[in-house]
C-alpha cells in the first residue's frame, strides 16, 4: 500500500528533474546559439587573416588604450570618491546614489546625446572650452569622456559595497596604534577589499571595451580617432562583412576572458567582517 501512494511521488520529481533540465538546456542555447554561430561563418584562417587587417588593428588598439585610460581614471578617482562616500553621511546622499546608477539605466545614446550638449563646441561647458582652442566632441579624448560615464558605475557600485561591508574595527584598532588614515587607507582598507575591487575594475573595463551609442553620439565614428571596435563592427557589418565578424570574434573572447576573470576573483574573494 505505501509502495502505490510513492509512485505519483517519484513520478512527480522525474517530471520536476525533466522540466528542470529542458529549462536548463532552453536558456543555455538560446544565449549560446548566437554566439556559437560567429565562429561557424568565419574559417580560423580567414579570422586569422583579417587579424592583419588596417582597420581591425587600428579599432583594437584605439579600443584597448582608450579602454585602459578610462579604467586608469575611473580607478584613481573612483575608489577614494567610493570610499569617503560610504563612510560618510551628507545631505543629497540618497541623490548621489541615485545619479551613480543612472548610466546603467540610461540608454547610451542618451548619454551621448547628454556629453554632447554639455560639452560639445556650442555646449553650455564646450562653448567656453572652444574660445580657448580646446575640442572635446569628435576626438579621442571623447571616446574616454563616454566609457568613463558609462562604464564607472560598475566599479563606483562595487567599492562602496566593498567598504560598507568591511568591519570598521581593522581602521579603528589601526588608528589607536597611531597609524594616519593614508597609511590605514593604503595598507589596510585596500588589501582587505582588494580583490572585490580588482573584480570591479574588470568588469568596467569590459563595459568601457564594449561601449557603443555614447561613443558613436559623442565621439563619432572617425577610423584612427574614435572609431572603436563596437563602431568597426558596425561599419563592417555595412561593408566588409568578414572583418565585422571577426571583431565580432574578438569582442566575444574578451568578453568571455573578462567573466571567467570575474567568477575567479569572486571565489577568492576574503570575506570583510
């Protein structure tokens, strides 16, 4: 009698385990399909080929310095600015957290479109900044100005949780000892959150890397000036079609290398508290 009532159990968590693994399988594909098929329309010696390519070559070098510089700026202005903002409470708190999460939110056209207004040649700053020679839309510099606005929310977010979350009594025992808050900042609060932190700033390399719509608003899309990958890919895609895909190719090994980085610093993460 109790072996009867456990069959439409057993048969129940066999349809639950089925149903679990089509979903499983379901999601996988749909997101990997995609990705999957670039590496099936181009052979590896035409990838490696167009490797050589002007246009790849200068869209990959502009992208990784500009990229580089964003996160160098992001990182040295960002992580003091994160730090004395979780540690301290001021009127307007609540609205400065508000306007760090904006550009995840904002569509990056808007963004760019914004940059553009403020800082374009007869933007309400670039109007003043042209009388003195100065040109900030359309350049390079432009390029930084865009994935710094977009992508540093992503390490601005992730270092204030980190210092919020680590226990004050390490900073506290350190300054009983005498130790100045340089020194506590430098040798206490940066190792303890370090790899939080390191995880953070890859993350904001990856989205400065891949930005598009603020770029393309505010920077433009000259070849050797502001044309990076994402805007190579775009031009490609409307006239050398193998060349699109293979930065296509490169933007998908980067991004894939940056979250397998991420998901390694996570697991080696030292717990603050």
């Amino acid at each position: 009698m109790t072996h009867w009532f456990l069959q439409p159990e057993k048969s129940r968590r066999t349809l639950a385990v089925i149903g679990a693994g089509f979903l499983i399988i379901l999601v996988t594909l749909y997101l990997a399909l995609p990705v999957a098929a670039l590496f099936f329309r181009i052979t590896p010696e035409l990838f490696f080929s167009s490797l050589s390519d002007p246009e790849v070559q200068s869209a990959l070098g502009l992208s990784l310095v500009t990229s580089i510089i964003s996160l160098a700026i992001v990182i040295l202005v960002g992580t003091p600015f994160a730090y004395v903002h979780s540690r301290i409470t001021y009127p307007g708190k609540m609205i400065v957290d508000t306007l760090i999460d904006l550009p995840l939110v904002l569509p990056p056209a808007v963004a760019g479109v914004a940059l553009l207004v403020l800082y374009g040649r007869v933007g309400f700053i670039g109007r003043y900044l042209n009388l003195f020679g100065i040109t900030l839309a359309f350049t390079t510099v432009a390029v930084i100005m865009a994935q710094i606005f977009v992508a540093s929310p992503f390490y601005l977010r992730q270092a204030k949780s980190l210092f919020e979350q680590m226990d004050p009594a390490y900073e506290h025992t350190a300054r009983t000892l005498g130790a100045s808050p340089m020194r506590i900042f430098a040798t206490i609060t940066i190792p303890l959150t370090a790899s939080g932190l390191v995880s953070g700033a890859v993350m904001t390399f990856g989205r400065a890397l891949g930005e598009f719509g603020a770029t393309i608003m505010f920077a433009g899309n000259l070849p050797g000036v502001s044309q990076t990958m994402p805007l190579a890919v775009y031009v490609g895609m409307e006239g050398n079609f193998i060349v699109g895909i293979t930065i296509s190719i490169l933007l998908v090994l980067i991004s894939f290398a940056i979250m397998i980085a991420v998901r390694f610093l996570a697991s080696r993460e030292v717990p603050l508290a």
